[in-house]
C-alpha cells in the first residue's frame, strides 16, 4: 500500500505485467527515457517513427492519475550534435 514503483522504459513496448499492477500502487515513478530526437532516435533504437511511439507511452502514462511521469534524455555519440543550448 505504501510503496512506491519506479520504472524507466524506452516507451517501446508496454508489458501487460505494469498495466495489471499499476492500479494496485498509490504512486508510481516513471521515467521515459530518449535518445534523441527525428530520425536519430530512429536510427539508435531501430524503430521506424520512434518519436510517435514515445509520444503515444509519454501520453498514455501521463493520463494515469497515479503516475509521475519524467522524461530523460540519454546522451551519447551518437546524439550529442542534436542537442543545443
């Protein structure tokens, strides 16, 4: 009753596992993690129009009222000329 789930996902996939759970904690911190953005996050994770499916999970998640939803941007060699200031 008092715990509280921390979960970190690339958004791809949604387990049936947390969508059975979920309800049962109070308060759920998740953390939807990028690694970049337009046809870099395609490249990286390869999914073709991987930025609508985090859209999609970043949207789905948020509308749980049990859950904190942050988002981490992962940097790496491969991103680190899309980020600016």
């Amino acid at each position: 009753q008092h715990l509280t789930l921390c979960y970190v996902t690339n958004g791809s996939i949604l387990p049936s596992q947390f969508l059975e759970l979920a309800p049962h904690f109070k308060r759920i911190l998740m953390t939807v993690s990028m690694d970049g953005v337009g046809e870099t996050y395609s490249y990286i994770r390869g999914f073709p129009h991987g930025e609508e499916m985090i859209g999609k999970a970043v949207e789905f998640f948020g509308s749980l009222p049990n859950v904190e939803l942050n988002l981490n941007f992962t940097l790496c060699a491969l991103n680190i000329f899309n980020v600016s200031n």
